[in-house]
C-alpha cells in the first residue's frame, strides 16, 4: 500500500536485471518495509517465471515465503533489543552454500539500527564480497545510526510516511476498525499501519474527554491543578508522545469547529461533537492557534532530549 517509489524502483531493477546485492530500505517502524522486502523476495523466486515484477501469489515458492518456510529467504529479528553476532555469524554461515531451491538467497535483516556493537564489522566482510545469487536487504528506521561504511556498499531506498487518509481507509477496510477510531490512529500514526495498530490499545486507555475538558480546553487552571496535570502524565518520553499528539488532534479539532461552524464530519474526535462545541465558543482562534503552537514547540523539545517535567510545567505557564 502506497510506497509507490520504492516498489517500482525494485521492480526496474529486475527488468532491467540490474538487482544489486545489499539495500538498506530507510523509514518509520512499521510502515511496510518488511513488506516490500519480502514481496521482492517473492518475485525475484517466483516459480511461474524468471524477471517477474511481482510474485504470483500461488506457486510454491511464494506460498512457502508467505508463510517464512522459504529456505533461501530468511527475515531475520533482532533476539531480544538487538541484533546479536550469532544472528549474523549463522546468517554468514548460510551464505556459503547456494540456494536450494530459489533463484536468489534473500537475507532480510531488520533493525540494521539497532545491532550489538561487534556486528558491523563482521557485517561489512559479507556485503564486501557478496555471495553469487544473493540478495541483503537491511531494514532500518534511520540512517544516524549506521556505519558509514556500511551505508557506502548498499542501495539506500527511503519509504516516506503514508498519507494518513490511506492509513485510516487501511485500518477500516483490511482491519475492520470504525471510522472515527480508524482516522484518530492513522493521524497518531505518523504515517505507519503498523504503529497505528501497536498503539491502539494505549490510545483507548487515554481518557480523551477527561484531557479535552479538564486541560485542552479549560481556561484557567489554578496552581495545584496545573501541578496535578502534570504529575498525572505518563513520565516515559514514548508515552508521554502519544498523549502530546493526542493533544494536538483534540486543539487541531476545535480550531476545525472555530473555523468550520460546526460542520462535525471533519473532526478526528467526531464523538466529543457536544464538547468540542462548547469549548471552541469560549475561545478565540489567535488563543487555540497559540496553544497549538506552544505544544509543537513542547513536543519538539521532549523529542530533542528535554526534561520532560521541565517543559511540560513551562508549557502550562505559556499556555495560561
Ligand atoms: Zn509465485
């Protein structure tokens, strides 16, 4: 689903029979890298014919490399946070001989970001002299963190973040989710179906109603309240992002009620109708739009390492 680039990019390298040996596909946790990694796998093994764009969906080898039971493809996950040597030593160790039964041997190796700190070296001897029929597809969510050298001998491919009506239809037709929960996750999803779905059940345990009326919206929060507020939110940074941007969609809601009159079906939060109502008549736009900007300002300084505590009571005092 969408990553229109990268998959025809792909498909002209086997046309034009130019795949090369090691891609490092770049982009958000959960936005469909794996995905694309293995339907590559699929075509360039497909039995119905050699130089398919696509895998048929039905042969053998495709089936086998739906259900990872492919012997020359291998995802490979990290054991626990990382990717640990063993991992890549018995992934080197399969390189040696050729393929049993496939074209091309596909060594799909995710969290290339997040790999034990002897791994790199070891790494960088196979994607210096690549094994015949093989393929190395690194996945990782950012460049920051990985050897120079190894980014110079592979093929970057960056998968940008899906359109969130995309992501929101997705959630609705493939997972059957209704649609205002559906357009709440794919706007928290910073464009990935797969973190839409891994935060799902935090986002229904935020009481949004309780954060719209008694923080988003309320006009003046005395000192022990502002305290309380802040006291009350989650302290892991992680956490603490998914209600800050639970917070922007609340504000960016009622700016769409200041400025929309009322028309409720571009809302995220279509079901708080009555609440965003009553709220965005009490404030002003230049207010809302301040406040908007104020929590972006916050949200970037948490990202940047800032003392969550710090900003979120400076944050409060701007806000007032
Ligand atoms: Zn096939």
């Amino acid at each position: 689903m969408g990553h229109e680039r990268p998959i025809n990019l792909l498909q002209r390298a086997i046309t034009q029979e130019k795949v090369v040996n090691s891609y490092l596909f770049l982009g958000n946790e959960g936005i469909g890298k794996s995905l694309v990694a293995l339907q590559f796998a699929k075509a360039l093994n497909c039995l119905e014919g050699e130089n398919r764009v696509d895998g048929c969906d039905r042969c053998a080898s495709c089936r086998k490399i739906d259900h990872l039971l492919h012997p020359d493809v291998s995802l490979i996950e990290p054991e626990g946070q990382t990717l640990k040597i063993e991992q890549v030593r018995q992934m080197q160790r399969s390189l040696a001989y050729r393929p049993y039964e496939g074209r091309r041997r596909v060594v799909i190796l995710t969290a290339a970001d997040r790999m034990a700190h002897d791994i790199p070296n070891t790494l960088l001897k196979t994607l210096e002299e690549p094994p015949l029929h093989t393929v190395i597809i690194l996945l990782a969510n950012n460049s920051r963190f990985i050897l120079p050298t190894i980014l110079s001998r592979c093929q970057s491919i960056r998968f940008n973040p899906l359109p969130s009506a995309l992501v929101s239809d997705w959630l609705m037709k493939e997972k059957g989710l209704e649609e205002n929960e559906a357009r709440l996750l794919a706007s928290l999803s910073e464009g990935s179906p797969g973190k839409a779905l891994e935060i799902k059940e935090e986002i229904a345990g935020i009481p949004r109603k309780e954060l719209l009326e008694g923080w988003v919206g309320a006009k003046s929060l005395s000192i022990e309240e502002k305290e309380g507020w802040v006291e009350s939110l989650p302290s892991g940074r992680e956490n603490l992002r998914l209600i800050l941007e639970m917070t922007k969609t609340l504000l960016r809601d009622l700016i769409v009620m200041k400025t929309s009159e009322g028309e409720g079906s571009r809302l995220i939060h279509s079901d708080l109708v009555e609440e965003l109502k009553e709220i965005a008549g009490a404030w002003s736009l230049s207010s809302l739009l301040r406040r908007t900007e104020i929590l972006h300002q916050t949200s970037r300084a948490i990202r940047g390492n800032a003392n969550t505590k710090l900003s979120l009571e400076a944050m409060m005092l701007s806000w007032a």
